[in-house]
C-alpha cells in the first residue's frame, strides 16, 4: 500500500499507471499565481519538485533531461551564440547552455519567478551559473517574448515547459511555433520537450504537424530515459528552420565540460528511432 | 492515494520508488513450487504476469524487453544456429528467437512449467512458436542444465531470468558463467538482462567482473526503455567468448520479419553508453 504521508505520487492522467518516491518530509509548498508548487525531500532521489501534481525536477535524476534538451542541439546547430529558453525556471537548462563557451548570450524566460527562487534554495546545484554575465533570466510571458523578438535574433529556441495543459498550452500550438520561426536566425532550430513515445505518440504527431504548418521543414526526435516522468521515457524533438545540421561530433568529442548521460553516441544514439515510432509518424 | 484493491504496486527494494498499475480484476494467483505467481488485467497495459511481488511481463510493453535481449545478440553473433534460454517461461524470447530463419533449434528450459502455462493462457501471442519444431520447452533446472550441455554445443545463451534473489541468484554468479564458457561455441556469446543502470549500477559491475572471472573478454551492456521494470530504463549485458562480433548491420537492415521496437538503428543505439557508466565501470 502506497499511502500518501510516506509517499508522493504522481497518477499519469488516462495511463492507467502511477510513479511513487518515498519522503522524508515535504520541505514546502505555495500557490504561486499560476501554479501549486510542492517541494519534497525524498529518500533516495534528494529533492524533488511538483508542479501542479507532476514531477518536474529530482536532484538525483534531472541530468538526463537537462542535459539532452541542451546539449544535442547546441552542437546540431553550425555555430550557436544566442539562446533563449521558455520555460526551464528550475534554471538546469540554463546551467548546461551556459557549459559550452561559444554561446554570447541567454535569456530563459518562465513566467513564474516562484520557480526560480525555489530552485534557487532546494536545488542551487542547477542555479550556480544564474550570475553568469551572460545569462538573463526574465520572469513574463515566454508566448509574448517570442512574439515581439527582433525577427532572424535567436539561434536556438529551447521550450523546456510542463505538460501541455495549464499555463503550457499555448506552446504547444502552430500559432506558437509560426513566432518562434520568426524569431530564429537562419540556421535555427527548436527544441521542445515532446512526452513520451509510449503514452502520448499522438501528441508527438500532432506537435510536428503544428511545427509544419509553422515552416518548419525538418524533425529529428531525441529519445532518453527520465526515471521520474510518466512511462520512464521521454523524449525531446528538433525543428529546423532550413535543414537539420549536421551533428557537429568532433566538437561534441571535445567538449571541455562534463556530462553525466550525454556524449557524442549517446546523441547519436538517441535519434534512433523505434519501429513502432516510425510507423506511427510515417517516417 | 493508490490503493491495492485498484492497483498493483511493485515497491522496488531500496530504490525508494515504487510503480503501479491501474487494475480491472486479478485473473489468476497460485503458489507454483518455485514462486508465487499473479496474473492481473490491468487498464490500460493488457495483461500483466507477477513473479513474487514484481512485475515480469506485460501485454503492452513486452515487446522492448523480448525484442532487445534476443535480436541484438543474434545479429552480433556471426552465425548462430543454437540458442539457449535459461528461464524464459512466458516464451516471448523463445518466439523472437524463432523469427530468425537460420535459427535450427532453441531449447528453453525455465524451471518453473506454471510459467508457461500461464502464459499460455494469459499472453497466447507470446506463445505462438511454442509449437515451432525447431522448440524444446524443458521445465528443469538450467544451472544443472548447461552444466551438462555438450562443450561447445550452443551459439548463444541467452539468460532471461527474474532478478538476482530467489530462484535465479545463482544465474548471477562466476560458476554459472564458467559452464556457460565451456557449453559456448568458439563464437559463442551470453547475454543477460543486467537490470537497471540507475538503480543497479553496482550489480552490472559485479556481473561484468564474474563473467571475466569465467573466461568471457569482451562484453557490451545494451540501454533500452521498460516501463514496467525499476526506473523504467532497463538493460542486457552481453559477454563473448572470442570477440564481439561485428554487427550484422546488412543482416539486421534485411530482416524479414516485423518488430515493435528493434531495427538496426536502434541496436547501435542501444550500445551508447552514458557518461556515468562509463566513468562507473572504468570503461
């Protein structure tokens, strides 16, 4: 029996299955003006926070996600300098940008600055780079900014959100993606954390449709494991405004900072793309 | 809060996590001689077997775990006509071992028939081979059967046992691994479900070294996603006589029968290994 003072656990609406961490104590918890926010302290994962009912973040596994929502495309794009992150406020997106040094500038902004400040006290691991010079961290609507970026600015566009219900809706929809192609240079390719192939593959179809119909012409989807969201497995997926550059490996060899998951053939490796994935998308 | 009466949890020891799954009705409980035995009807995964406590074979994503612990090691090994399976009782191995056309003869032996009866009944699609004349089905103990088996006699032995407690501890241990040696084929290989990189670090390691300490001198751990096992992430770890092989990519690109998750990408994929494993087992 998994009972709720011992145990934080999240219900994955209509899959019929349920993931459960054992706690120590809850640390916190508020109703921020957008969002409820828990914050545990678990037995075995360090500090996990919730956002709305679902797990967002865990010290002891948030590498995975964070590190492939960033590193695959900062070294798929030819020369990456300007990165803007909408979402993220638990700022372990911004940490791993901010590794490699090519990039000039950051801005990540999440419309919910309670995010931030919590991170900031239950998980300053992912909030040690939040003073780099280079990094501006802005707390509106992330749709909005979009919207009025200077067309052609922004090389990489990361949408490292919540599920796409609650105030995340609106970036999963076409309207969305047509500001972020505008906002993008050239050579720019979006990222966005896409669910999991095994619970939502219809959602993943209908997010390369509305990045599509947005002009986007050119997909690849990244696939890792993340332990503590629905199904074990999630997944990551890249539009690119003029073609999907070429993996840039050697450099990806040669990265100066470490990784826990990410290497070069773990990149590569996870742009291998299920049977059954393929099938579905007709790809 | 998750009940037991609407769902069925596996607490995973230690771990501090536990996954469930919503359930329609329990189907089917007995005490086998080895282990008790529950068949649920789950909501949304199908049918789902579990052996003492945890989850061993679901309808719906079955097909990651039987896919990836039987095709990658025949297309590694460079001509293989004689598999073993040690455990295997619910015979999904067993049918995707049988899809390989070069394949002569496949013995399974679980030591447990109230396995594959079950099956038979609860996941008939994963049973459909069990008829093929190239199939022997062994209830008896597979220690003492590759201790027996003629030096030199089997291509590959492929171990898909519950975990490293109970009945199959001692599929787990240097002395297994030494008649496995000696049972192999000059090209002979193993491979083992190897648990979760996540959870079971230390174990992978400890396997690694056993089967060193047997005579195997080179291996490679397969990554592949399972929902339904510890941390949703699982893996195999295969160890060669002489030298792994090189992939039979055209082989594999060739295959003539279908799969749900397996295609030639996706086995390279599967041998990327993460920055920490590499960094935990010296690699």
């Amino acid at each position: 029996m998994i009972n709720s003072t011992q145990w934080f656990t999240e219900q994955v609406p209509g899959a019929g299955s349920a993931f459960s961490l054992k706690i120590k104590q809850k640390l916190h918890e508020e109703q921020s003006p957008f969002q409820f926010i828990e914050i545990y302290e678990t037995e075995t994962f360090g500090n996990l926070m919730v956002i709305d009912g679902c797990t967002m973040v865990s010290t002891r596994d948030n590498f995975f996600y964070h590190e492939m929502i960033s590193h695959p495309v900062l070294y798929t794009h030819p020369d990456p300098k300007s990165v803007c992150i909408i979402g993220g406020g638990d700022c372990g997106t911004l940490r791993e940008v901010l590794k490699h040094s090519a990039i000039e500038r950051v801005v990540q902004i999440d419309i919910d600055e309670r995010v931030t400040r919590l991170a900031e006290i239950y998980f300053p691991e992912l909030c040690e780079s939040n003073n780099d010079p280079r990094a501006e961290l802005k707390f509106i609507d992330g749709l909005q900014w979009v919207k009025d970026a200077k067309p052609g600015s922004v090389d990489i566009i990361i949408v490292d959100s919540t599920d796409p219900i609650g105030p995340a809706e609106g970036l999963f929809g076409a309207a969305f993606y047509r500001d972020c192609f505008n906002a993008l240079s050239a050579n720019g390719i979006v990222i966005q954390q896409s669910e999991s192939a095994l619970y939502h593959l219809k959602l993943m179809g209908e997010m390369r449709d509305a990045m599509a119909l947005a002009g986007f012409g050119h997909f690849q989807t990244l696939f890792f494991p993340q332990c503590i969201y629905p199904s074990g497995w999630w997944s990551a997926t890249m539009a690119a405004k003029s073609d999907i550059g070429r993996f840039r490996e050697q450099d990806a060899n040669n990265k100066h900072f470490a990784t826990s998951y990410y290497n070069s053939a773990i990149h590569q490796a996870a742009l291998a793309c299920p049977e059954f994935f393929k099938k579905a998308l007709a790809l």
